[in-house]
C-alpha cells in the first residue's frame, strides 16, 4: 500500500485528533456515570443495614444520571455527524452552523493551548 500524500496524510491526522478527543468525552461521561452508580450501590447497601432512603438524594442522583445518558447521546451524535463528514466531498453547508460544529469540536485543543474560541 502506498504512503498517504502529504494533504492526505493531514486529514488523516485530523480525523485520528477529532476522533480521540470525542472518545475522550465519552470516557468522562461513563466515569460520572460509573461513579453514580457507585453512589446508589452505596445507598442500596445503607438500606439493607437499616439506613432510611432518602427519596431526594435518589432523585438527584437519578436526574444527573439521565443528564449524562443525555450528555453522551449528544456526543455520539457528533461523532456520528463527523466521521459522515467524508461521505461527500462536497456539499452545501450552513457555514455559521458549520463553525458553531467546528468550534465546538476544537474547544478542548484550544483551551489546552490557552486559546479561547
């Protein structure tokens, strides 16, 4: 197989960094989920030692687990929504909705730089 050109070896680079920094938010958002349902597994045990449920405390921590399903699905969207990007070499766009996507998806990069978008 032969070498990627120099602008293809580029793009591939660029999927490879939008890739990896979208299956970093996913990470995060099974790690807040995997330590709330560390937290009702906590309460489940209190309970069965004779600790009172407190029906709050389960429903705030119901309501941030179903933010972060919710939070998950919105980046699985735009993961999907980028790797299709390669679908059509050319298209018509929104180009402000284009920047708003595109600012969004080099937010981490920039900010680790000290850049703001």
């Amino acid at each position: 197989m032969d070498e990627p050109r120099g602008d293809e070896r580029e793009g591939l680079l660029f999927f490879g960094r939008m890739s990896a920094g979208i299956s970093h938010e996913i990470k995060n958002v099974l790690a807040v989920i995997s330590e709330i349902a560390g937290l009702f597994g906590d309460l489940a045990l209190a309970a069965e030692r004779g600790r009172e449920l407190n029906p709050a405390q389960l429903s705030r921590l119901s309501q941030k687990m179903a933010e972060q399903i919710k939070r998950a699905d919105n980046v699985a969207r735009r993961l999907n929504r980028f790797a299709h990007s390669a679908d059509e070499p050319r298209r018509r766009v929104d180009l402000c909705e284009e920047l708003a996507f595109f600012a969004d998806r080099t937010f981490r990069y920039s900010e680790r730089r000290g850049f703001s978008l």
